[in-house]
C-alpha cells in the first residue's frame, strides 16, 4: 500500500498557566510546516491550518467552561481569552507569558500521514498527567472543518485532558452513546490514583467522577452510577449538584420517595439549586444541545422551580426534538400559570399543528416518535392557580 508522507507537523507549546475547572491551557503557538495537499487544493495555507487548529482549542474551551471567563496573559496584561484571537500575536502571547513568569512550555506534535481519502495522524508529547504518550488513529479527510476540530481535539485532550472530557460528554450527548464520555472519565481517574499530577486536583477529580456518573446514568447503568456519584459526593464538601444526580437516577429506578429526599436534601445545601439546573438548561438550549437540555429541564422541576418560563423553555425544546406531544404539555402548562393572556397561543398552534401533520406523515415516512420515556423525565408541578389539566 503507497502512504504518502504529507509532512503534516503541528507543534503545540503550551504554557500552563489560567486554571478553573476544566482549564488549564493558556496560551499556545502552533506551527505547521507543510500540509496535506488535500487542504492545499482547498485554499488551506500552513498559517491557515495553525490558526484554526487554536481556534478550534478555544471553541471546545469555551464551550466547557459556560459562563466562567478564563484569563489569559497578552503583552503583559490580562485580557478575557474569547478576546484573543488566534491569528493575533500567538508568538507574542508566548513570549511574555515567558517573560513574566519563567515558564517552559508543553510540547506536543501531531503527524498527519494520507492514504487517499483516508488521514492518519499521531500525536506525541508530553500529557499533563501520565507524562510522554504517543497516540494515533484514522480519520477521513473529507471535510476540512471537521478535520481541524478533530486534530485541535486531539491536542486539548493532551494540554487539558479534563476539559476534553467534558467536550465528549457534550458531543456524546447529542447521539445519546456515552462509550467515549466513560472511557475517557476511566482512563483519567485511574492515571490520577496512579500517577501524581499537579491537574489532578480534589475539584477535577470531582468533576470527573460527576461527568463519569451522568454517561452511566443516561446509557442506563444505574449501579456504575451510583458508585461514580458515591465517589464524587466523598471528595471535599458534598455537593447539591453531585446530590441532585442522586435524585435523577433514584428517578431512573422508579423510587420517587428516595429521590424526592435527595432532590430536597440538594435543596437544602443550595436553595438556588433549581435555578442553576434552569440556567444550564436555557445555555444548553441556546446551544443546540436539546437532549440535555431536556434532561436539566426536568431536573429543575423536580427541584421545585415553577413558572411559566421554565415550561415554555421546556416546551421549545421538546419540540426541537420533534416529541410534539410532550412540547405540547409543557405550552399548556406555560399558559396555565396566568390564563388572563395568550402568550403561548402561538407555540401551542404551532406544536399542535406539527402534531397533527406528523401523525398524518404518509407510511413511508414515518412520523417522528414522540419522547421515550426516560431518565429525569417528570410531570410538572401544577399551577397555584386553578387550571384545566392539560390534554396529552
């Protein structure tokens, strides 16, 4: 078989310097030497390549770290790094995050070798926890893009493996498969039992063991649940979120009294709770991320939250998910909290009409299915008001 060596090297010096929960690369500078002649013939440029593979390293960053603003350091002051750009003075950022504090930056390269359609690459350099690794898989090189957040990927899990784990819950999220999300949370956890590594701390442990227990939960492994939340609720002071997750998957089995004390006992350690899984919920929305969404949604009604705007947010994104039926439960609900207007007249149209054309889809095309039942699923809490019981 003729492999043509493409002479593809992306060289990553990372200086470890913001930390927060799942940060802990600052700033990097990427060279590549020469590219495939599959993205040459696509416009690409070596600088092209370099910029987008950083770019790419910061989308997954800031997608991770929500609304928490990691600081990187830019000629010497601090500046938001969602202001920086890639292409502006990457060697510059290096240099004085050097000059500043004496730092020596992490190395890792990724080697791109093509055999017609197909890339394959390997990664080598010194991982934050289990030290010098040499990685490598296929790819296809069929488009660009998603070539460059591949490789840019492949390099965060090197500089800030906890922060690419929780990029594979998300990205595992949207197919409902979490195989990758519990490899990748297992492999970590036991290389911190094992070897000692200054990003192995209490809270990313944590953290880890959180993400770990929600793909078990949701891939319907209940008991390798239970010991993933068991463990995280031990490290430090226990959590009302790792106590919420209790209570989803208490849901899970059936047992509503248990879960309804873990949901109470989690109000009890933050009586903002509720809200919080509403603010994931309503970011996860925005995002796209509709199946957890979804699953914070119902999270915060069992935590008690009531109001027209959960529901109706609930109902958006149930019918992004194309469950008509249920987005339709959730408007009713929305409109029961004051039925002195009509300002989900237009939503609950809309997903009755969706409903209907949907159950009239012809036999080869077969109507979407409505929503399964499934994990953190609940039935809102009725209005204190009185209200007609919505119609399923």
């Amino acid at each position: 078989m003729d492999l043509t060596l493409v002479g593809y090297t992306v060289s990553v010096f990372v200086t470890l310097l913001a930390l927060s929960t799942y940060s802990h690369w600052g700033v990097a500078e990427v060279h590549t030497y020469t590219i495939p002649p599959y993205l040459e013939e696509r416009g690409y440029t070596s600088k092209i390549v370099a910029n987008q593979v950083v770019d790419s390293m910061r989308r997954i960053q800031l997608e991770v770290s929500s609304l928490r603003e990691t600081k990187v350091v830019v000629q010497g002051q601090a500046q938001p790094i969602g202001d920086v750009a890639s292409y502006f003075g990457i060697v510059e950022l290096l240099r004085a995050t050097e000059g500043l504090l004496g730092l020596d930056p992490r190395v890792v390269a990724l080697e791109i070798t093509q055999n017609e359609d197909t890339a394959h690459w390997r990664v080598r350099g010194d991982h934050i926890v289990h030290g010098f690794t040499i990685r490598q898989g296929d790819v296809p090189l069929k488009d660009p893009d998603a070539l460059i957040d591949y490789l840019g990927l492949q390099v965060v899990s090197y500089v800030s493996p906890f922060e690419a784990l929780a990029f594979h819950f998300i990205q595992d999220s949207d197919t409902g498969k979490y195989e990758t999300t519990i490899e990748a949370a297992s492999e970590l956890l036991v290389d911190c039992k094992q070897i000692y590594s200054w990003a192995c701390t209490d809270s990313n442990i944590k953290n880890a063991y959180l993400l770990c227990g929600m793909a078990n939960l949701y891939s319907d492994r209940l008991t390798r649940a239970f010991d993933d939340f068991a463990a995280a609720n031990k490290i430090g002071a226990e959590s009302a979120l790792g106590v919420a997750f209790y209570g989803d998957a208490f849901t899970a089995l059936g047992q509503e009294d248990a879960a309804k004390r873990e949901y109470a006992k989690a109000q009890a350690l933050d009586r903002d709770i509720g809200e919080r899984f509403l603010a994931l919920a309503t970011g996860y929305a925005q995002s796209g991320k509709h199946r957890l969404a979804d699953r914070r949604f119902a999270t915060a009604a069992e935590l008690g939250l009531t109001s027209d705007t959960l529901m109706a947010g609930w109902g958006d994104t149930l019918f992004k998910l194309g469950w008509y039926e249920s987005a339709l439960e959730k408007y009713r609900y929305a409109e029961a909290f004051d039925t002195t207007t009509e300002l989900y007249a237009d939503r609950i149209d809309r997903a009755q009409k969706a409903l209907t054309d949907s159950k009239a889809a012809p036999s080869s095309k077969p109507a979407v299915p409505e929503k399964p039942a499934a994990m953190g699923e609940t039935k809102p809490v009725q209005p204190a008001e009185p209200a007609p019981a919505p119609t399923k």
